[in-house]
C-alpha cells in the first residue's frame, strides 16, 4: 500500500470530519492519481465516506450534536431532489447550473464569514404558539422555533438537485442552508451533516457490493488512517467553537466555489 495514499487520505478525513461532511470529493481523486480504477475507486470511496461519517458521529454524539430527527427528515427532500436532479440532468446547460451553484456557494461563503445582523426566517417561526401538520418544534442550545417542513422540503429538494447535477458534496449545502434558513447552530448541523452523509454513502456502497467493485482488502486498509483521522477532526472541531468554526467553513465554500467553478470553466 503507498505510503503517500495513507497519509493523503488520513488527511482528507481530518479536514472532511472537521466540517461534517464526508469527503468523497477527495478520496476519489486520489486514488485516480495513483492508477485505481474508476469503479473501484467510487466504491472505495464510499466505503471510506461510511467510515469517515461513522467514526465523526460516535464523537459528536458524546457531545450532544447530533439531531438524529432532523438529519433524517433532511434526508428525504435531499435524497428525492438527488434523483430528480440526476434523471433530468441532460435537460440544462451544465455551465448555467454550475454558475447557479457557485453563485449560490459563494453567497453562502460570504454569509458565513460575515453573519447577517438580524438572522433569516424563510423557515422559522418563534411565535407560534398552537398546532399545526407542517410546523415542527425543535429546541437548540436552550432555544425554542418551530420549522416551516413545506418551505424546509423545498429548499432541501432544489438543494439535492443542485448538488446532484453538478456532482459535490452534500454537506458543502446543507450546511450552510440548515445554519442560514433554518437557524440550526453550527456545531449541531456539523454533527448531523456528518451522519446524514454517511446514511448517502451506504446506500451507493450496498449498490456498488451487489455489482462487485469492492476490493475489500483494499478498503480495510484505508480504513484505519480514516477513521483515525475522523476522529482527530471531529475533536478538533467541537474545540473550535460556534464562532470561530463558521468563520473557518465560509472560508472552506470559498475554496469549494473557486474549485467548482473552475471545474465549469473547463467544460466543453
């Protein structure tokens, strides 16, 4: 096994945990570099998202920043926009929906570098007080709101497309949209982020097993940096801070934006 591929992808697991996503824009790359198969580098990958999200949660959860409801209600308008996005994806100009997304990323960025004053509330509500099919009550850090699921759905929907079609990460989203939207703290939707991404690459890595392109021996190996490398970022991230962890996170959209966008610079 290369040494430089150990230590590469215990790298990429320290830096993805630290922001709860799942890191699969990086280790497939990697592997590329080194002469992996396509297929079995996807697969790979997902296994190492599954472990990467699995070793993250354990640690976030001690602490209480996981919301287990939420990560799963947010799953299913993803999940459904993913596959809406990937079916109609042929029907759009690639360069217009990415330059929709990096101007949505670095928006974002810009957001959550520079917070708003007065936070957004396309879906919250404070001061309903009755019952309603489509309100959802959620307490964070000793707050009280209540979720608008129809504009949460939306939102989380469109999201799922976005990404989908142009093919990143889903954290690199949802978690600004869960911040900024939804008013969810920033610790809670790094752990959630990091669960949900995990519940995504399961299902693709039982799809890739049943089709064979899994070489498990290879994949045990990496395990171990990756789960190592898991846990030192999700520490180092509860240590962050609030603050300062969403400071850091704009200025990660930043890259991710300049990334994608030049990635769309080179489409044909």
């Amino acid at each position: 096994m290369n040494i430089a591929l150990l230590l590469t992808i215990f790298t990429a697991a320290l830096v993805a945990s630290l922001f709860g996503l799942g890191g699969g824009v990086l280790y497939t790359p990697f592997q590329l570099w080194l002469g992996i198969p396509l297929k079995q580098a996807a697969a790979t990958s997902l296994f190492l998202v599954l472990v990467t999200s699995l070793s993250s949660t354990i640690t976030f959860r001690h602490s209480h920043r996981v919301d287990w409801s939420l990560a799963l209600i947010l799953e299913i308008p993803t999940t459904l926009g993913a596959f809406v996005g990937g079916f109609i994806s042929n029907w759009f100009p690639a360069k217009v929906l990415g330059g929709l997304l990096v101007a949505l990323l670095f928006l974002a960025a810009g957001l959550m570098i520079r917070p708003p004053e007065k936070p957004f509330s396309s879906c919250v509500r404070t001061d309903f007080k009755g019952r309603s099919l489509w309100l959802w009550r959620r307490e964070w850090e000793g707050e009280s709101l209540w979720l608008d699921l129809r504009r949460v759905f939306a939102i989380m929907f469109v999201a799922g497309m976005l990404i989908s079609m142009v093919g990143i990460s889903g954290g690199v989203l949802k978690i600004p949209l869960m911040v900024l939207l939804m008013q969810v703290p920033m610790s809670v939707a790094v752990g959630s982020s990091a669960f949900m991404v995990g519940l995504t690459a399961l299902a693709g890595l039982l799809g890739h097993a049943t089709a064979g392109h899994v070489a498990w021996h290879t994949v045990f190996v990496l395990a171990v940096p990756v789960f190592l490398g898991a846990q030192l970022g999700s520490r180092a991230s509860i240590r962050l801070g609030t603050h300062r962890l969403k400071h850091y996170y704009g200025w990660f959209l930043t890259l991710v934006a300049v990334i994608t966008l030049l990635r769309i610079l080179n489409l044909r």
